[in-house]
C-alpha cells in the first residue's frame, strides 16, 4: 500500500482493536479518515472497511479476492470522472491471465482512471463478475442481448464512452473476431462499433500465438491502428509449456495505457471554438450600488479551463469575480446583463455555448446618474425591468445558434422538475441543473451536485469538484459533437 499514507496508519490500530471503532480514533486519525471517505464519497465506515479490503487483498490470492457484494444491476451513473479524468473500458478474454486483470483494474483505479469492464462469457469461467465489479466500482457488463444493458447503456455507448478500450487477456478468439469483424457477443459487438482507441495485450499458449492464423489477425490489427503490448516470453500456466504468449504484466500494460493516453489527452475539442458565460451580473442601482448575486463563477470558469484543456478555442464572457483569468482563454469582463448579450453576440458563432452565469433577472429602470441621497424616513423605491434572457436569445437565433447550447439552472427545490422546464421554455440543448440552497454551499462552494437534462431524460452525476464538473462536461460536449457529425 505504499500509495496509501492514510492505511498505514490505520491498519495497526484496527488490528490491535478486535472490532473496529471509528470512535476509538485519535483526532488526527479520524481528521485523514473523514477527509479520504469524502473524497471518495463513502462514509467513514466504509471507507475504513475499503482499506481493509484492499490491504488484506495485497496478501491473498485473486481467488480469495472475492468481494462480499457488487450490484450486477444497479442503475445507470456516469462512470466517475477522477482527477485525471480518463476511463478505460476493459474488456477481459478468457484465458487464464484474466486474473491478472483483476490486478489490472486496481491498478489503474489507483492512478485515478474510472475502469468499467466487459466480460466475455469465457472470462466468466475464469473470473467473476463480482471480483470486476467489486475493483472497478462499476456495473460489470457482459451480454449483448441484455434488455438492462440495451436500455440503460446499450453497447455503443459503451463503446463510446470511454478515452481507450484495453483487451486484456486478448484471447486468439477475441484477436479473430476483431481482424475479421466479427460482432456476435458484447465484446466483439463494442469492439467493431467503436471509434475509441483500442490497446490489446494477447496472451495465449506459444502455439497458438506463433499459429499462422493469429500471425494474419495481427498483422491486420496493427493495420487497423491497434496497439499491442506484449506477449512476453515465459512460463506458460499449463505445467512444461514455455515461449512466447504470456500476456504483458499488469504495470508494464498500464505504462503503454497511460502513455497513450496522455498522449492523446487534451485534444477532445481540437478544432472547436466555445463560449462560455459566467459569474453574476452587475446592475447599477446609482454610480455606487448595485444589485447583484452569490455566484462566484468557479463552475463557468472551470468550464472554460477545462475546454481550453481539451483543446477548443474559448472565449469567456465573465460578470465581476475574484478569479484569474483561465489561462488560454479569451476572456472578455463586463458588468450588466445587457453588456453580457452584446460581448456575447459578438462572439458568436461558436460551436458550443455554455451559459452558466448568474445573469440578474431584473436591473433599475432607471439607474441614478448621482449618488442617491439618504432621506430619513423615505427610502427609494426602485423600479425594475426585465434584463434581456441572454440563453433564451442565442437559443433561438435563427442565424449564428451554436450547435449545441447549454444553459445553467440554479434552483433551490424540485431541482430536475424546474430543470426540465426550463429547457422547454428556453430552447437550449441541454440544462444543468444545480442545487444552490443556502445548506449546499454550491455558491462560491468547490464542489457541485448537477444534473445533466438532456432530450433524452435527466442524468444525476455524483458529488464532485467543479472541476471534475467541468472536465465531465466537456467530454459530454465532446461526444455529442461527434455524434452530430463531428
Ligand atoms: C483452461 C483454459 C485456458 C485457456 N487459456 C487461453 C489463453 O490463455 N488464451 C487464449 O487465447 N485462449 C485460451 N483458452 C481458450 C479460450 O477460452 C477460448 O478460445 C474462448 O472461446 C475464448 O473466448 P473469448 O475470446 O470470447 O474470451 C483457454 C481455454 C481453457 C479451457
């Protein structure tokens, strides 16, 4: 566990207690106990739990790595977007070295990529579902013609949503499927339907991989742009048998993994142009007061960040904040309402609008030229107006509209319900919805609760940073601008 400072110090204290009491923790210990469950999202127990899990792990076998318990049909979530925010789908051959996939998933989770896996049936014989699921965190999938499957992911998204898909045993089964097109379970129907990288690491008896078949379905998979790593040379599992054939070791196949990766990271948007709007708006009440709102724009400029990450070329429209500038990003600063609609008419056209700044529904009629002079006893009453709906207007441009075009929604009860509602009335592709009640500390908070409304029904996504807010976004963006034709 030479990754995990915090087990370190709790295991002792856990194996000298006979049950384990959080209560019995000394501050400090329950300080880094409570900091690592949130940041994973569990509760303090389970998190404790977790590490034991995972240490005793390090000294069982696979086979008595048994989890206690993993929903095989729990509902759909977006796979969790870590601090690196990559996902690898894995699918597991079954050869014997499905074991070593099991090692492969803890791995990689602990290098902060989300796994989800595919099973072939065949791994199934060597593996289990409950083993994957229990170390990815994820559903497990494995049939093609499941009704929950179809319904919930359906092997395209599968297919697509993910930034590598790694074969890890690719059996010669799985390597022939693949070479000629072969779509008649799930892993072979994910793999003909994918346009996702695809890194195989074959593992087979010495045989079979220097059979001149196999030696054909590579030389076409190399063709077809698949990496490859491995095999190596060594000991087969079956007693007598060496050569070349054994899958690639769990490190050096996520070594290539995430050198690919990060070689391919930050290009999601390549050649896109954005707009984001963000931060409130200003509205002059005289030349020193104003109405305005708690938005301190972290989620509007993490949006902008993260695209000018993934490679777009954004511009942001941003109210008065206490941010710096992202960096990469053109950022254009104004104050009301209405200089937000003009800076951003004049940004368009863009491919994706994002529109998540707290633009104030009202401003003065008329705003004082001098500063207002206190009467005791009289206090101004202020007429208001309506400020121009900045998403509703570039929504329904006939002329110039983005491709996409997302809108914001603070709400603070029946948060997808009101959601829903405004995207019908607004026009927009896509709201995200968040609860910015006063208990949530949403407002100039770090971390975000949001619910993603698209045509196609409402996806809450788990607590997370804005960051990984943003980062999630705008692989969403991403995806559905490839399906629209790029
Ligand atoms: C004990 C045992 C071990 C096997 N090991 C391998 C292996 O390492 N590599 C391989 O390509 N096939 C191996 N096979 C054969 C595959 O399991 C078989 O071809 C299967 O159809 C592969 O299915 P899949 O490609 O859908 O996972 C093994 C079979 C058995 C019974």
């Amino acid at each position: 566990m030479a990754d995990c400072i915090d087990c370190n110090a709790i295991i002792p204290y856990c194996t000298v207690m006979g049950s384990i009491t959080i209560r019995q923790l000394d501050d400090a210990l329950k300080h880094r106990l409570r900091l690592r469950a949130a940041r994973h999202g569990r509760s303090m127990e389970d998190e404790a739990r977790t590490i034991l899990r995972n240490a005793a792990g390090e000294e069982t076998t696979p086979a008595a790595r048994q989890p206690a318990a993993a929903p095989e049909r729990q509902s759909p979530r977006p796979i969790e977007i870590t601090d690196h925010g990559k996902r690898v789908l894995l699918i597991i051959g079954g050869g014997i070295a499905a074991y070593k996939s099991l090692d492969l998933i803890r791995r990689l989770k602990q290098r902060g990529v989300a796994v989800r896996c595919v099973l072939t049936g065949a791994a199934r014989q060597f593996i289990t579902t409950l083993s994957a699921g229990a170390l990815s965190g994820e559903r497990v999938f494995t049939d093609l013609f499941d009704a929950d499957t179809e319904f919930d992911v359906g092997h395209i998204r599968l297919a697509r949503e993910t930034d590598l898909i790694l074969v890890a045993p690719a059996t010669a089964d799985l390597m022939a499927k693949m070479a000629t097109g072969a779509a008649d379970d799930l892993a072979s129907a994910i793999l003909l339907a994918t346009e996702r990288p695809v890194l195989i690491a074959p593992a087979m008896n010495p045989r079979m991989w220097s059979h001149a078949a196999t030696r054909r379905n590579l030389a076409t998979l190399l063709e077809d742009g698949v990496i490859v790593v491995g095999p190596n040379e060594g000991e087969m599992a079956e007693p007598g048998e060496a050569g070349l054939g054994r899958m690639a070791e769990p490190l050096e196949i996520i070594e290539a993994a995430l050198t690919f990766l990060s070689a391919h990271s930050g290009k999601l948007l390549a050649g896109k142009s954005m707009l984001v709007t963000s931060g409130p708006t200003r509205e002059p009440i005289d030349p020193v007061r104003y109405i305005a709102n708690r938005s301190s724009g972290k989620q509007g400029h993490a949006i902008a960040a993260a695209a000018a990450e993934a490679g777009a070329e954004v511009t942001l429209v941003c109210g008065p904040v206490a941010l710096p500038d992202p960096p990469g990003v053109n950022t254009i600063k104004v104050e009301t309402a209405e200089e937000m609609l003009a800076a951003v008419n004049r940004s368009l056209p863009v491919d994706v609008g994002v529109f998540a700044a707290a633009v104030a529904d009202w401003r003065v009629e008329r705003a004082g030229a001098n500063k207002m002079k206190k009467q005791a006893g009289r206090p101004p009453r202020l007429a208001l107006t309506e400020n121009p709906d900045i998403l509703a207007t570039v929504a329904h441009r006939m002329r110039g509209r983005p491709r996409l075009v997302i809108g914001f929604a603070a709400e603070t009860e029946r948060i997808a319900e009101h959601a829903k509602a405004k995207l019908a009335r607004k026009g927009s592709d896509w709201i995200v919805a968040n609860d910015v009640s006063q208990s949530t500390g949403v407002m100039g908070g770090d971390s975000n609760t949001v619910h993603l409304i698209t045509r196609d029904g409402v996806e809450s996504w788990p607590p997370q940073s804005k960051r990984d807010v943003a980062r999630a976004l705008v692989r969403r963006i991403a995806e559905a601008l490839a399906e629209t034709g790029g």
